[in-house]
C-alpha cells in the first residue's frame, strides 16, 4: 500500500540496481522535486552522486547559500556550486526578447552541466558520468507532452539527451516520473528534508531572468533580490506566505518621480505580484491585506534607494500568466 516508506524503499532498490556501480549527476535546484531526486539517490548511492548547484546570478537573496547549507552541509551530500553569474549575465546581454532570454537561460545551463559533467568524470579515477538524474514529475511529463512553455532547463528527450554535445551521453533516471507534487512532498518529509524546502513556493527555472522585464542586468537583479526578500518576509511574518500558491517581486524597466526630505528621486518601479492557485494553469490574484501591502511598500521604498514605487498586480490568469515574462 502506498506509503512515502513503502515507495522511499522500492526506489531505493530500483536506483541500486538500476545505476550499479556507476556516477550520476543532477542538477540541483533546491526546489522540492530535485531535491527529493538528490535525498533518494544519496540513500540508494551515497557518494556515487554529484550534484551541480547553478548560481546563475538569477537567484534569490541567499538561495545559494540555504542549498548548500542544507544538502552539502547537513545532509552530506556531495555537491559542487558552479558560479555562472558571469557566464549567464553575458550570454543574456543585449537581448529583451522574453522567449530569446528563455532559450539563452536554457542553452546555457546545458553548457554549464556539460562542463561539469566533464570535471566529475576526470575527477572520478576517470569513471565517466553515465546517468543524467532530473526531478521530472507527472505533470511535467503531461506539460512537455503538450509543449507547454515548460520548464527551460529540464532535457526531455531519452538517451543522448537532448541539447547536450554528442561526446556526452546519459542515461535518464527520473525517479519521481509517475509522482505528482503532493506525493514528492510527503516522500520529502519521511526522507527528513526541511519542512521549509517543502513547502517553497515554485520557482522558475529561468529565475529572477523572468521577472526583469526585458534587458537582464546585474545592478537590476540585485534590487530585485532585495525587493523580493522584504516581501517574502513580511509574507512570512504575516502567515500568508503559506496562505498563497506563488508570490514575488518583479522588475520593471520603468522610472518614476518620487520624494526623498527636499528632493527629488528618479527611481525604478518594483511590482509584487501574489496568486492563490491550486494547478497553476488558473490563478486568482491574492487578496492580500491591505495592511501587508502597505508594509511591504514602505519597506521596499525606503530602504532600497533605486526604488521609488511599488504596484500591486491585480490581474489573473487568464488570461495574464502567473510570471510576467
Ligand atoms: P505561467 O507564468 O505560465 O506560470 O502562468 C505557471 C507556473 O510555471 C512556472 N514557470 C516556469 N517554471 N520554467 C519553470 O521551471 C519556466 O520556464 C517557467 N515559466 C513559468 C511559474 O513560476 C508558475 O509557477
């Protein structure tokens, strides 16, 4: 019968016998589905496992940090951080056009796990990496079935994964493939992962590279990120980051006039946007306190100097989309 447990062993046994004796990366993301791959395969074959953690300078405040922390820290498991940021801003620089960014995004995580692929395995007494693990779930098989915008960085197609150079080849272990999200949260909990890392809200593959509005720049993710921290703490000092599906902050390359003491202050406008949704295919805007709001505003303005304004997203999908990119 199904318990988390009863499933927890029988990919236990799958994964052993399935991988042998052989290397597996996976690209972490600290999501909940890439991190319950990492805890299931660090049970069924420890150090036989690498996982790549991508800073791709489109994280959130500290995320790199919480991830490495929490697996690589607490829970041994062999992880390397790829410091990209250089990488993946100059990749993007210059392009505005929100599928070309998507595409960008995509090409070079590939370019970014390919490499690192090539590093474990030289570093591996030259045991080459076979398996390529990925947090694919049901609904993710469903949605890439129907081509949905999708999720950028994961690979779909089987062997000689798509996207990848020739010269690297992998087999596909996806043990969360027949699993839809409720089910990997509670083999989550019984593999003892942070209630916290559970319970995230999702976060796009592409990152914050969606919510800068057109041209993605260093000096723009950074206020992102600090708008973004205030109100996911205030969300959380409130209790409503558990009482909505999805909420952030979003940069838009607008300036507008505000008034800091005697003066005048030319500055960005930031938007948060916060949805209640249960399949992410529609989603009502969150009826958030106006009380909150105002918190999270007055915060965001005073103490981020480049921010001038702050507008609530009221709109719901459809036909907007939850990111706005
Ligand atoms: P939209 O914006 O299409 O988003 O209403 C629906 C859900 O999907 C997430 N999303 C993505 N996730 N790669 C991902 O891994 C992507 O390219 C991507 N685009 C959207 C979005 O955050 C929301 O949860």
């Amino acid at each position: 019968d199904w318990t988390p447990d009863n499933i927890i062993d029988m990919r236990v046994e799958q994964l052993k016998e399935q991988i042998g004796d052989k290397q597996v990366l996976l690209g972490l993301s600290g999501g909940v589905d890439s991190s319950v791959v990492a805890a299931l395969l660090h049970k069924a074959i420890g150090d036989q496992l690498t996982c790549v953690f991508v800073d791709n300078g489109l994280l959130r405040l500290h995320e790199g940090d919480q991830v490495m922390q929490v697996f690589a820290e607490n829970m041994g498991v062999k992880v390397v951080r790829v410091d990209a940021e250089d990488r993946f801003l100059s990749a993007l620089a210059g392009e505005s056009e929100p599928e070309a960014k998507r595409k960008i995004i995509g090409k070079t995580f590939i370019d970014v796990f390919a490499d690192a692929a090539r590093d474990i395995s030289q570093g591996s007494d030259g045991k080459p990496v076979e398996f390529l693990a990925q947090g694919t779930i049901y609904p993710d098989v469903i949605e890439s079935a129907k081509s949905h915008q999708g999720k950028a960085h994961v690979i779909k197609s089987h062997h000689n994964v798509g996207g990848l150079p020739d010269d690297l080849q992998f087999e596909l272990v996806e043990p969360l493939r027949d699993l839809f999200k409720d089910e990997v949260r509670k083999l989550g909990i019984a593999l003892g992962l942070p209630h916290k890392m559970i319970y995230r809200h999702p976060f796009p593959g592409p990152g914050l590279g969606v919510r800068i509005l057109g041209e993605v720049k260093k000096e723009y993710a950074d206020i992102l990120r600090q708008a973004d921290a205030i109100f996911m703490q205030e969300l959380e000092r409130s209790g409503w980051y558990e009482k909505t599906a999805q909420a952030f902050a979003v940069f838009t390359p607008v300036k507008s006039v505000g008034v800091v003491g005697d003066g005048r202050r030319y500055a960005w406008v930031i938007a948060l946007r916060a949805v209640e949704t249960i399949d992410f295919m529609t989603a009502r805007f969150a009826h958030l306190p106006y009380e909150l709001i105002e918190t999270v505003s007055n915060r965001i303005m005073n103490e981020i100097k480049d921010v001038s304004r702050v507008t609530y997203d009221v709109s719901s999908k459809p036909p907007a989309t939850i990111e706005w990119e």
